[in-house]
C-alpha cells in the first residue's frame, strides 16, 4: 500500500497528497502561515517529503516513474520552488507551476520538460 502523512501548525496552511500506483510514501511537514505543498506520485515505491517553516511557501514534489526519492526544505518565507523526478532525471520548476497537474494535456511542454 502507500504511506501519506500530513502535519500542519500554523493558520492557512494547505497539503495534498496524490498517489496513484502501489508503495509511495509522502510526507507533509508545515510549521508557519499560509504555506502550501503538493505530493504528486505517479508509479512506485516512490518516496517524497516536503517540510516548510516560515510563511507564504510554495512547494511540489512531482514523480513520474518508480524508485524515485525526493525532498524539499524550505526555512523562510515567501519561498517557492518545485521538483520534476521522471526517469530521465530531476528538474526544478518554478512554484507557480505547482499546481498543475502532470495527467493534463501540455503538461511537459508547459514545465519544459521533455516527456519521462
């Protein structure tokens, strides 16, 4: 099965875990204002952490393939940033594009990123 946690201390704090294949852990961490943070995993035994302390954050861990592993730290605030994983490599994408969604038509053309 897969493995989501979310932890949330602070007002206006928003998580969401997507995990659509068999044993992806995901793992939320949000201490401060108004941070938001996505976990998108599409594949297997596929591992992703955020944690964010601050306010006004924007992160994603987007992973496409298996036995991918990432994590995001961000200490501040007004921080933004993403991560692409596929099997041809990582990439950072800025955090406005954080909320699109990697099943959608464009997606890797929009993010700059040649296929997976």
């Amino acid at each position: 099965g897969n493995g989501a946690a979310v932890a949330q201390k602070g007002p206006r704090n928003a998580a969401a875990i997507r995990q659509d294949g068999i044993a992806n852990t995901g793992m939320i961490n949000q201490t401060g204002a108004a941070n938001d943070a996505t976990i998108r995993q599409y594949g297997k035994n596929n591992d992703a952490s955020i944690t964010q302390v601050g306010d006004n954050n924007v992160a994603c861990v987007v992973q496409v393939g298996r036995n991918l592993s990432a994590g995001v730290v961000q200490e501040g605030s007004g921080l933004s940033v993403g991560v692409v994983q596929t099997r041809k490599g990582s990439y950072a994408i800025p955090g406005q594009l954080c909320s699109l969604d990697p099943a959608n038509r464009g997606y890797w053309n929009r993010i700059g990123v040649k296929g997976y």
